[in-house]
C-alpha cells in the first residue's frame, strides 16, 4: 500500500518576499494580458456581426422598396383580400351525434 506523508507546514521556512511579490505580478501580467486580447477579439467579431446587421438591414430597405413599386402587392391588403374571397364553410350533414 501507499504510504501517506504528512506535511508539516509550520516547519517549512516562508518563501521570500521578494519571491511572492515575483509570482503575484507575473500573475497579474498574464492574466492582463490575456484578458486584452480576449477583448480585441470580442471587439472584432461584434464590429463584424454589426457590419452584417447594417447590410442585411440595407437589403431589406432595399427589398421594401421593390415590393412597394409592384401594384397591388401591399401584405396587409392582401391578408384582408384572402379572408373575404374564401367561401364562409357551408354546415355539413350531422351524423346525429353518433
């Protein structure tokens, strides 16, 4: 079987100011760092999305225009037009409950 060590930390010896002050701001310069990368490319990518939204928004002003030119082809006036030209349902035989 494994034998189990136990650590005594109260005997170890601290490590040196000097040293800890090193590995905190090694730390935090990394860390920094990777987060303004992480940054520019959010940044990046929301510009392009942003791009895409604007021409899709373009073409669909675009598209608008198109179908206003075109007589008769306004959608609201079109649903309204379909629900009066159908033919109301006629009642059909009952089968008597059966």
């Amino acid at each position: 079987m494994a034998e189990t060590r136990t650590h005594q930390y109260t005997q170890a010896s601290p490590l040196p100011a000097a040293t800890v002050s090193l590995l905190i701001n090694n730390f935090v310069l990394n860390t920094s760092r990777f987060l303004n990368s992480f940054v520019q490319s959010c940044d990046e990518k929301l510009a392009g999305v942003s791009s895409k939204i604007s021409n899709v928004e373009t073409m669909m002003t675009i598209l608008e225009a198109k179908l206003a030119s075109v007589p008769d082809a306004d959608p609201a006036e079109a649903s309204t037009t379909d629900a009066s030209a159908a033919p109301a349902p006629s009642p059909g035989p009952s089968n008597g409950g059966v």
